[in-house]
C-alpha cells in the first residue's frame, strides 16, 4: 500500500483555524498557510527530492480546500510552490523558505502601500462606512490617521458574524470615532457617509468584486446616494482564473451560523441559506485601491494580465 505523505501538525492546525473562521479575512488566511507551507518543508523528513515535492504538495492541498472564494489562498500556494526548486531535499526546503518570507513580506509591504495610496481618497472630517472585517481596508484608514486626517467611522456589524465587531475595535485603537450600526440601518446612514470602504476575497477580471455578503447591495444603496464606493484589495486578490472564464466560488457556510437549532425546532420546516459572499458589479465601484495604484474596475484587467499572464497554474493538484 502507498503511504500518503505526512502533512505537519501546523498545516493541519492551520487548515482547521481557516474552516472554522479562528483564521479569517483573504489577507491573514494567505500569509498563514504560506507559513504553514514553510513548515512544512522546514521539518520534513522526505529523504529523496520526488518525496518532498509530493508532501509539500499534499499541505498546500490540504489548505487550499479549506475554503473556496478568498483567491489569495491558491495565489499564495502557487507562489510558495512554483518557486521550489533544486536537486536535493536541502536545496528544495531552503528554496521553499524563501519563498514563503518573500510572499510574507511582500503581503506586508503590499498592505502599508496600498493604505498610503487609499489614504489619498480620504479628507480630514470625512466619514466612512464599512462592513466585514478587512485588514487592506483599515491600512487606507490607519494611513490617513498617521497623516493627521480626522476620519470617522460607521460601522456595520456584519451579521452572522459581526466581524464589524473587530473593525470597531481596531478603529478605536486607531483613536477613530465609532457608530456602530445594525446591517438594516446601513441605507439610513448613507447620507452621513463620505465614503463606503471594503475589501475583497477575490477580483474578478471584468472589476467585479466578491466581498463579504451584503457588499453588493451596500453598494447600490451607496450608488443612490452619490456615495464614492471604495474597494482596498491588494494585488493578491485579483483571480487568474476568471481572464480564462472560470467562475469565483461563493462559499455556502453552516446554517447555525444563522439560526439556532432551538430557534430552528420552534419556527417549523424551513430552508436556511448562508451564502459567505456576494458579488458587486464593475458599475457600483468607482476604485480599486491596490498596492500599484488605484484603477476603475474595469482596467484592472490590465494589471491582472501583467501579473499572471494567460495561464493559471495548479501545482497542488499534480
Ligand atoms: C472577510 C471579508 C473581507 C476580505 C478582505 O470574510 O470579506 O472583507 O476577506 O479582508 P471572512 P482583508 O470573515 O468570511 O473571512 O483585507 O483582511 O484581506
């Protein structure tokens, strides 16, 4: 019988805190399994060149079906796995260590550029609002405020998991005012807003963008308004696969996110839909911020192509 590879504790502890939302935001998901893939390597005992390339691509599998939509996760797989090279298990460890520091410290530098770009947009008394939890967009805030830009804050709380919870508290550490608001209030407070800024999961090469559900709608009510819609997303969130017609995958998570099982049993039959994301069309977006600058939606192709080419690929599934 073939033995399968072994897959290192962090990998597998990485994966489960992905699954289970300990690990979330496209951001932190990519620089954690990147780590993890340098683990991986670091404390392998393949003896033989073909071993090693197997096992390391056995982890990165393991992470990259944790969850579907954030395309920062197989960006920074392939990244870490198309640079591993060398005759011996030595050089193939030493060339994946690289790899993985480089990704992890370009993710860093990636975010501190893009929040100067976005602070840009941002004016002193200007109010913004968010929804979800998303690192590249407090950068843009962060920046400003290191600027001496006075913003202020309305805050979603993104149900189901009020990861809203999460931005208000790093936006008072920023020593940003907060009105945190329930979701079904966001329309009444558009007209207090300057701006609406969120992240993204994933950038598709039309410019639409899938961000925390609810995203979409937000950004109509925001159109209605005359309210700039604002999308801060490093270049890792743009999707290669979708310059060849391939389609993001909305994640679909567990209906007890939405409801409780007693809550459930008292209300009767009912189906429960929990669908992760949504997607916002190129026409509701006015700019993408990303560490190369901002771009309408629709020229972010350009910049897609530059960096990936026409062909996408998979090295975790040879
Ligand atoms: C998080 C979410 C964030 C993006 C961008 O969803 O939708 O807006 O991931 O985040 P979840 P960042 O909580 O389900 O992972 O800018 O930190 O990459």
């Amino acid at each position: 019988m073939v033995q399968s590879p072994a897959v290192h504790p962090e990998v597998r502890e990485t994966a489960r805190q992905i699954a289970e939302m300990e690990t979330r935001g496209a951001a932190t998901i990519a620089d954690e399994a990147a780590a993890a893939l340098g683990a991986q390597a670091a404390e392998s005992d393949a003896d033989d060149p073909e071993a090693f390339r197997t096992e390391m691509r056995t982890a990165a599998r393991e992470l990259h079906d944790t969850r579907p939509t954030a395309v920062s996760l197989p960006n920074a797989l392939r990244y870490v796995l198309t640079g591993m090279e060398g005759e011996s298990v030595a050089a193939l460890k030493r060339s994946v260590e690289r790899r993985v520091d480089e990704f992890r410290a370009d993710l860093e530098d990636a975010q501190e550029q893009l929040g100067r770009i976005g602070a840009g947009r941002l004016r002193d008394g200007d109010v913004v609002m968010t929804h979800c939890h998303s690192t590249d967009a407090l950068a843009c805030v962060e920046a400003a405020v290191e600027r001496g830009t006075e913003v202020e804050a309305v805050v979603k709380e993104t149900r189901p998991r009020n990861q809203g919870h999460i931005t208000a508290k790093r936006l008072r550490e920023l020593g940003v005012p907060v009105t945190l608001i329930v979701d079904n209030a966001a329309h009444r407070y558009m007209d207090d807003v300057d701006h609406l800024l969120v992240g993204a999961d994933s950038i598709a090469a039309d410019g639409s963008v899938v961000n925390k559900i609810g995203t979409a709608g937000l950004a109509v009510s925001a159109r209605d308004r005359g309210v700039p819609v604002m999308v801060a997303a490093q270049s890792i969130k743009l999707h290669p696969k979708t310059l060849t017609g391939g389609a993001v995958e909305i994640e679909e998570r567990d209906d007890v996110e939405v409801i409780t099982e007693d809550d459930r049993a008292d209300i009767g039959e009912i189906e429960v839909a929990n669908p992760a994301f949504d997607v916002t069309p190129p026409r509701h977006v006015d700019a993408i911020v990303t560490e190369r600058g901002q771009f309408p939606p629709e020229s972010v192709v350009v910049l897609m192509r530059e960096l990936f080419g026409e062909s996408v690929e998979e090295p975790w599934t040879e």
